[in-house]
C-alpha cells in the first residue's frame, strides 16, 4: 500500500503546515503518540482536547474528543493508516478501527517528522476529498489552528 506523504500534496485539494522545529523527532513522535502528551497541545487555545485513545498501528484507532470554550463538543473518531516511528503517522476520519467505515470522509492527514541539523522538518498535510471540503477547513481556520498546535507541541516538547 502506498501511503500518502507530504510529496502527495496537491495544492488544489489539500492544505499543508510545512516548518522547521528546534525539538528533535523523537520528542514531537512522543507528543503525537502518547495520549495524556497529546492532550496538552492537540487543540489551540482556547479549546481543549478532554479525551484522546490510540492504537498506535495500521488499523488502529486514533480518537480525540475537542472542546470549546462555549461548551462545543466533538467527538472525532478514525484510524491510522500508516505508523512509522519518529518519521512518519498517516490517519484519517473516513476509517474507524480495524478500516470500518466511519460514514464522516472529512480529511485524511499525514504528519512526517525529518530530523535536520536545528531539530525537526514538521510536515503536515491535510488530504481532502474535493476542492469544497478542502476550502471549508481552509476557512475553519486551518493555517491558523495547525500553526498555534504546533507551536504548543513544540513549547511542550521543551519541558519534556
């Protein structure tokens, strides 16, 4: 099976947060892949992330519960696609655990971790279906969101 990565990018249907990070890969690998890590940075401020389960394999389940400040609440539920350790986890909300199909075709990410000389090329890719979910998340506030949850990954990353 060929996995999408960050070389899949098309800029007509997807959307991608490309940065150079002090923090070495192993550390942003732990933040993405322990869940009480997860929790801490996952979701930018002010929302929360109040719940997160990983199977951490092809098949397993990938699930985070969101919450904003006015009491919003959701519930995401898919599964990886994809786990190599320290470089690369792809996941999608389209699959459930075990591939079950979810009925919620929302995005399917990629997120690659290349060690470089100051500490992490962070690459992340959100895959969309068409140009019109592709521009929803553009206008949900992408850019924006996946920047400030990288920056507080990055900011956890330093204390660990």
């Amino acid at each position: 099976m060929t996995v999408p990565t960050a070389a899949a990018f098309d800029p007509r249907l997807d959307l991608e947060l490309k940065r150079e990070v002090p923090v070495p890969p192993a550390l942003l690998w732990r933040a993405w892949t322990e869940p009480e890590l997860l929790m801490k940075w996952f979701t930018p401020a002010p929302w929360r992330t109040t719940a997160c389960e990983i199977d951490l394999k092809p098949g397993g389940l990938f699930r985070t519960v969101m919450e904003g400040p006015n009491g919003e609440k959701n519930d995401n539920v898919g599964c990886y696609l994809a786990v190599e350790p320290e470089k690369l986890l792809v996941f999608t909300s389209a699959l459930g655990p075990g591939y079950r199909p979810t009925g919620n075709s929302f995005l399917t990410a990629s997120v690659s971790f290349e060690a470089t000389a100051e500490g992490t090329l962070y690459t992340a890719v959100a895959l969309h279906k068409d140009e019109a979910a592709r521009t929803q998340h553009e206008e949900m506030g992408f850019h924006h969101g996946w920047s400030a949850a990288l920056d507080q990954m990055v900011a956890l990353a330093k204390t660990m």
